[in-house]
C-alpha cells in the first residue's frame, strides 16, 4: 500500500490545480453515468421489440443511443484533455521548483551529487510524475466510477450471475498487491541505471577533449555498452514483470465474460432474466473488464510515480546550508566601503569518512584589508588561498562572528547583497555557450555595448574581440572550448569588472596570462577614481610584487605580511617563492 506520505506529497502537487482535476473526474463521472444508462436503454429496446417490432421504436433507440453515445464521447475527451492537462500542469510546476530549489542549493551539493544524476531526476522522474496524475489518475477513477454505478444497476438485473461474474476479481486483487513490492523495487533500478547512464554521457560531453588527447575513446565505449546492457537488463526485467501481471489480469477479467455467457443462458431458459437483461449483463461485464485489466498500467504508472516522487523529494527536502538568517541586514552597493576583517577565521571541510579528524583548512586567520587596497595572496598549494576566497562570499559555511564586511558579520547580511557587493573570478572560468558579448554582460543583462567594451578593454581582452570573425557576437561554444585559456579569464574577468562591484576577488584567475599581461590589469585595477578592493590570489609572483600589500599564506595559516621589499628582506616562506620563479623563468 501507498505511504500516506507519498499521498500527501500528490495531493500537495494537485492542490493549486484542483478546479480542472475537479471538472476532469466530474466529466468521468458523466462518462459512467451515461456508460450505465445506456445498456439499461438497450435493453429495454431489445424486450420491446420481441414482444412487438416497432420501426419508429427502432429508429427512437437508435437516435437516443447515438446522441448519448456521443455526449459519452465529447464528455470522455473534456476528461482526458483536463486531467492530462493537470499531469503536464504539475510536470511544469516541478521543473520550475527543482531548478529554483538547486539555485539555491550551495556549491558543496554538486560536488556530491552527480549532474547526470539531478538532470535524469528533473526529467524522467518529473515524467513520471506527470503520468501518475494524468493517466493513472483518470484510470483510477474511471475504475471507481465504473464500479460505484454499474455494479448496483448489476445486482439489481440478477445478483446471483453478477456476484458469479466478478467471483475472479478478488483474485486480480491479490496478484496486483502480490506483484506491487517487485514492480516497486524493479522501477527503482531502472531509474538508478538511467541516472548512471546520463552521469557517463554527460561527464564524457563535457570532458570529450580529454577523452581524445589520452585516447580513451574505445575504454569510454566500453563502458557506456556496460551501464547501457545494465540499462537493458532493467527494462527487460520490469518489462517481463508487468508482461505478466498485465496479461494474466486480461486473462481472468476475461473469465467473467465466459461466466456471464454460460451461466446467462440457463438464467434465459429458466425465464429468471430476459433476453435484454442478459444483453445488459453483458454490456456491463465487458465495461468492467477493461478498467480492471488497464488496473495493471495503473499500478505501473502508481510505482513509477512512487519512486519518483521519493527521488524528487530527495532534492526538495534539502534545506540550504548557507541562507538568509530571518533578520538578515540589508547593505545596499552603494553603502559599501570594501573593508574585508578576519578574526580567528577557521574552517575544515566536512570529512568523507564519517568522524575521521579534518585537517583545518583555514587556521585562526587574522587580517584587516582596507577599503580600495589592492592584496595579493601567496603560497604553496594547498595553502587554503581558494578556501579563503569562496568564505568571502559565503560560499562555503562560515561560523558567525569571524568574517566582516564594513564591520558588518557577513552571516548577518543579505546574501544577495553581500555577493552584489563582491564580483569573483574563480580557477576555473566558465564561459557560457552563447555569445561573447552575452558572457560578459551575464551579472548585468542590461549593460550597455559601451560598457561591455569598457570592461573587455580594462581586462585586456578587447582588441583579440575584434580579431575575431564576429567579434563580440562570436559563439565560444560550450564552456568557452573555441577560446584559449587565457582569453576564457579574460572574457571571466571582464564579466566581473563589469558588475563594477566595490570588491573584485580574482582567484589564480590570470594563470593562463603572461605575468606582463597581468600585471598591467592589476595596474589598471589600481589606478583611478573608481578603485575597487581587490584580492590577487596568484602564483604569478612577479604580478603580486605590483600590489599593496601581500599575505603569505602555508597550511591554513597567514605566515607572512607586509610589501614585496618587506617579505624578500624577512628572507620566508615568500623570499623562497620569489626565487622559485625566477628559477623556473630563467629555464623557459
């Protein structure tokens, strides 16, 4: 049987789109009530006419017949057109409250659960949903109509043939309940493998580069022929399972007709029932057989939508780790200062074998940066330099008290208005697949072509734009795979600057630029009316000696302060990665 969680959770997905799911089961319920009248009508033609041919009887019943029969049909296609409609209704409302809901969602989510994954429950999983409201919902109260109107109307012609008619549906019963855990079970491995085959497609689309540079092709193949066989494996065995249930169903609603065609004669020659009766017994029986034998679908379509709806609530049910807190401050652009202070700042990122102890990632920070300084941040890998940039924006959970902004405890603020006051470029610059122009004015839609421009120039990008065959207008293609490296943080970085945002935080995002390069953005950066508080975090050191000031950082810990000269006479952790790069420059 159905948890009555599952119930509620469907009774919640209806709920807004009650009225057309109310006039669908109302137009059903017009359906069996005219299926029931009209054999009532032909039978009482049938007896009339054996006792006296009338052709005006005739043509009466003939006529009354076809008009029913054809308000039965108009009013059958109102039911389906509604309650379908309600099914594609409640498949839109799903996929819009996914989407929004992962919107919401922190990026520490999606380094756990899988894209293919998410996209096949956003979909096949929504579409099943669909079903489930649609047809099964039809199906099931077309059933309980059929039922409720027909069989008193049964009774009342001969109770005895009637209960001997519907003797084998107790037995449907019992196999439908017997078969539901494995047609459960069975529709879940169907949706796991499904999910696993769109995680492989979608890894190997996004990664196909890498596939060819090492050769992979043959291996990647492999691999999909094995999860699309599991696939396969899935689908045949729920296949044959409901192969079964469907067709042994059919087979014992059949029975019933053979009980009413043996049984009915001998009631005829015993003069218990007329001829009529038995034509109506008939035309019942054969109503019901088809709602008790579409029961197997109906059952199909509940477990898929059972499943499902697990599946989906899975997603919904998880409540962002990182929100608004109830009274949260708003700090509008424009009151922003920039002043960034750390005051014990800590984090460790949650372990992956369940208790085990977590090296801190963050240790006991301490820092001030002042409103429009330019900062570099330095050090090996690992350092927590990354770590450092995504708390700033709360990417990540960070405990209250620790972080400020202006004095203000970023926990407090309005995350929207604590990520507007802050653009951020990180390692990895993703590029959307439309236009240039597009990826660059994606944080304010509305920018202008004179603004863009302004922003690509300051990035250093604009005059390889204009090298190109459509210019601003060029694809890049998904994730940006028509452009270098170097043009991809540019274009990243020239979406940034154009937010114009008071804190610019730039996260190793000009590895792929030359240190020149980079050290005339920073310049440009640093000069002007409109200054901006930035955050260089690089190993490009030759670009960071340009800055304010420079935080060293080693193994969660800031080791090092103070000005390039300062660092390389202190003869640290900072003189060695001074050297390091003059090293490896004298060797290229």
């Amino acid at each position: 049987m159905a948890r009555p969680s599952r119930l509620r959770k469907l009774g919640e997905y209806l709920r807004p789109h009650w009225r057309k799911a109310a006039l669908g089961i109302g137009a059903l319920f017009i359906v069996n009530l005219l299926g029931m009248y009209i054999p009532l009508q032909i039978r009482d033609a049938i007896d009339r006419l054996q006792a006296s041919f009338d052709f005006n009887q005739v043509l009466y019943y003939v006529i009354l017949v076809l008009v029913l029969a054809s308000v039965m049909w108009v009013m059958r296609m109102a039911s389906r057109i509604w309650l379908f409609g309600v099914g594609r209704q409640v498949e839109f409302d799903l996929k819009q409250k996914i989407f929004t809901h992962l919107l919401r969602l922190e990026p520490s989510y999606f380094a756990i659960n899988t894209v293919g994954d998410l996209i096949n429950r956003a979909t096949s999983d929504v579409d099943n949903i669909r079903r489930l409201l649609g047809f099964a919902v039809l199906s099931l109260a077309n059933m309980l109509f059929a039922y409720g109107l027909t069989l008193p109307v049964m009774l009342a012609i001969d109770w005895k043939l009637s209960l001997l008619s519907l003797a084998v549906y107790p037995l449907m019963m019992i196999v439908v309940v017997l078969s539901s855990n494995q047609l459960r079970q069975q529709q879940q491995d169907v949706q796991e493998e499904l999910s696993n085959i769109s995680e492989l497609i979608q890894e190997d689309m996004s990664g196909i580069s890498l596939v060819k540079i090492y050769a992979q092709e043959e291996n990647e193949r492999r691999a999909f022929h094995r999860l699309n066989q599991q696939l396969l494996d899935a689908n045949l065995t729920l296949a044959k399972t409901r192969t079964i249930l469907f067709s042994s169903l059919r087979g014992l609603a059949s029975i019933s007709l053979l009980i009413v065609l043996w049984f009915g004669m001998g009631a005829i020659n015993q003069g218990s029932i007329t001829v009529g009766d038995f034509v109506a017994l008939l035309l019942y029986v054969e109503r019901l057989v088809f709602p008790t034998a579409l029961l197997g679908f109906t059952i199909t379509a509940y477990q898929r939508g059972e499943v499902s709806i697990d599946r989906i609530e899975t997603i919904l049910t998880v409540q962002p780790k990182i929100a608004d807190a109830p009274d949260a401050i708003a700090l509008p652009r424009s009151q922003v200062q920039g002043k960034i202070t750390a005051r014990q700042l800590t984090f460790a990122y949650p372990s992956l074998k369940g208790n085990a102890p977590t090296r801190l990632a963050l240790d006991h920070l301490q820092f001030t940066i002042d409103p429009q300084e330019t900062i570099a941040i330095v050090g090996p890998i690992g350092a927590g330099k990354s770590t450092l940039a995504n708390a700033l924006p709360r990417l990540l959970d960070i405990a209250p008290g620790q972080l400020f902004l202006d004095e203000y405890d970023i926990t407090t603020l309005r995350l929207e208005d604590l990520r507007g006051a802050i653009a951020y470029v990180p390692q990895e610059s993703f590029l959307f697949s439309t236009s240039i122009h597009n990826n660059i004015r994606y944080g304010a839609p509305q920018a202008t072509d004179e603004l863009v421009i302004r922003a690509a120039q300051q990035a250093q990008i604009h005059d390889e734009i204009l090298n190109f065959p459509q210019q601003y207008d060029t694809l890049v293609g998904e994730r940006g795979i028509t452009l270098s490296g170097g043009q991809r943080q540019r274009t990243a970085l020239a979406r940034a600057l154009l937010v114009d945002a008071p804190i610019l935080i730039l996260d190793d995002a000009l590895s792929s630029v030359d240190n020149q390069t980079a050290t005339q953005i920073l310049k440009n950066l640093s000069q002007g009316t409109d200054r901006k508080t930035v955050l260089f975090i690089s190993h490009q050191m030759s670009a960071a000696a340009t800055t304010d000031r420079i935080l060293v950082m080693d193994q969660g810990r800031i080791v090092e302060s103070g000005t390039h000269e300062d660092l390389l006479a202190q003869g640290g952790l900072y003189q060695s990665l001074w050297e390091q790069q003059k090293f490896e420059a004298a060797l290229e």
